[in-house]
C-alpha cells in the first residue's frame, strides 16, 4: 500500500520515528486543481504514521502556510523534524511569501509535543542569507539567470562532533559562470536549535541544484543524498555519469560532515527518464536501509503524485550506495 490520498496529491516528504511508530510528514495540494504544477503555490503539511512504512493512517494536515503579511505567507515547502534535549519536537521548513511573488526562499522553525500541532517560534525565519558567510551565495535573486533565490529544504541533525546541530540545506553559489555549475548544499550551525549561523556551502558545483539534502553516516563513511533533475546537471557533470543525465536521487560522500564532500562516482543512484521517484529519502530500518520518494511521472505522461512503498539500498564492497529494486527481489 502506496502512502496516497485520493483528494491530494502527496510530493517530498520527511520522516521520524518516536518509539515504534514512523512519522511520515508530506507537501500535499488538493486535486481539485487539475494542474498538479499549481501544487507548489497550494501547499500544506500533511501527517501519517505507520509501523511498517508500508501501511499508513493518515492524520490530516498539520502545517500550512501563515495568514499574511508574513514571509511564509505563501508556502511551507519541505523541512525535517529532529527531537530536541528539551523534550521538543523541532520542525524546520521552507518558507516563501506573497510579497516576494514566492521568489524568495528562507527557512523557519517550529515547535510540537505530539509532532502534529506545530506553533512557529516567532514571527521572522529563523535562517536567512545574511552575514559574512552570504558572500559565498547567490544571495539576492539572479533574475533572468536563475529561477530563484534558492535556500530550501533544511536537513537538521546533531554534530557529531560537540553538542550542537548542524543544518544543511538546498543553495546556490555565487560567482559561477555556467547556471547548471552553481547549486550547493548551504550549511549552518546552531548550540540550541535556536540559534543559527549560516556558515559557507559545504559543497558547490555539479548540478543547478541540489535538492532535498540529507546527511547520514554508514560504517565509518558520511553520505548527503540529494536529488535533480536531467535538465539541471552541469556540462562535465553530463559527461561524468553513466548513461547520461537522468533525474531522481543520487549522493554526495565525505569523511566528515563538514566536507570536503564530492559527488558519488559511477552510476547515478536512482534516477529514471521519465522520472520514477524523486525527492527521495533513506530511512533506517530494523532491516537494514529503505528508500522512500514519491512517484513523479513513472509512465511519461501524468503527475502520480504517490509515496511509494519503500525499497531496499545496500552497501557494497566500495561504499558505493544500490538500491534493490522490487523487480531485482523477484528474481
């Protein structure tokens, strides 16, 4: 069973677990009006929980955008959730405002104690490009250059190096010639969750952006999954990959969370034309990983608008990331 809803369609999604349940939060939009690329500027937050990534109760909406003027206004795009030493649910999000005509992407913070009922903690975003460290991205909107002012979809988790969190989060650079060779995975620091510096990208080039960033560690080895489109691969990039320029799910890799990280060799992790699955994410299960992303346009031709039952990945003898397909388990 698919995590769908028959009135909505469902795109990126996040999740945690608390306990034996797995909290599943997702951007949904309302069929109701017919063209699915109208979803982005008609979003909410919707909320299921499972036991087994596989079946699904759905809970409703738990997060929408701000009655406005507020500069989340307009939408509250992908995030993640982190459990917080105060006992806190802690979501960080993507927010963007009528004012800005949407353009201009910033991200905020808000607080729960059942991981449904979500309050924003204050009325500005909690990390923006500003400071010294904004003079390594493309800071102010590019316009005719690039589609927008890129700072989106925050992956939070704790340092393991102190007692502090870091946050990494969807970017662009300054000061790249070629559109498709300035997407970066933008970085910041905090002690509390609170209370954040935006430090420079921690990788730049490759692609015209890197969507939905996730950081993880496996045996020893630090992986940054993120994900892009065919269109949005860099020219060398292009020539790097085998096979050719796909969209979907690929991977970064490093020693350690601060860098230097690069991007995978060999083939792209899990990327289709047409689009299979994307905005995917790897999930830790009693079982070892699963991948999870939703169904985009799999037969070429209608948005699916689905999250897919989740899939295994492995490691092989490299540290090279595979996902086993379903079609690969029936063999």
């Amino acid at each position: 069973m698919v995590l769908a809803l028959d009135d909505k369609w469902i795109w990126d999604s996040w999740y945690v677990r608390d306990g034996d349940i797995w909290h599943a939060f997702f951007l949904q939009a309302d069929k109701a009006l017919v063209d699915p690329d109208l979803r982005h500027w008609n979003v909410s937050q919707g909320h299921a929980t499972s036991r087994d990534l596989v079946n699904w109760t759905h809970l409703g909406t738990c997060f929408s955008p701000a009655p406005g003027p507020a500069w989340d206004d307009y939408t509250t795009w992908t995030g993640s959730v982190v459990h917080g030493d105060e006992g806190l649910w802690h979501l960080f999000y993507t927010g963007a405002s009528h004012g800005e005509d949407g353009l201009i992407q910033r991200i905020g913070h808000a607080t729960s104690t059942d991981l449904h009922s979500w309050k924003r903690v204050g009325p500005d975003p909690c990390l923006d490009l500003v400071g010294e460290a904004a003079k390594a991205y493309e800071a102010d909107h590019a316009h005719g250059f690039w589609h927008d002012r890129a700072m989106r979809d925050p992956w939070v988790m704790r340092d393991p190096a102190g007692d502090g969190w870091l946050m990494y989060f969807t970017a662009r650079a300054a000061g790249i010639a070629e559109p498709n060779g300035g997407g970066a995975i933008g970085f910041a620091t905090s002690p509390d969750l609170h209370h954040w510096t935006l430090q420079e990208p921690v990788f730049v080039g490759g692609f015209g952006q890197l969507e939905v960033p996730q950081v993880f560690e496996k045996n020893g080895r630090r992986y940054c999954l993120f994900c892009t489109a065919a269109e949005h691969f860099s020219r060398d990039q292009a020539e790097a990959v085998p096979g050719g320029p796909v969209t979907g799910t690929h991977y970064l890799v490093a020693d350690d969370p601060r860098g230097p990280w690069q991007v995978a060799p060999g083939p792209f992790l899990d990327g289709a034309l047409p689009c299979r699955r994307y905005a995917a994410r790897i999930v830790e299960t009693g079982e070892g990983m699963a991948i999870m992303g939703f169904a985009d346009r799999p037969d070429g031709r209608g948005f699916a608008g689905h999250i897919m039952d989740p899939e295994p990945v492995v490691i092989d003898e490299n540290g090279a990331l595979k996902v086993v397909t379903k079609t690969a388990l029936a063999v």
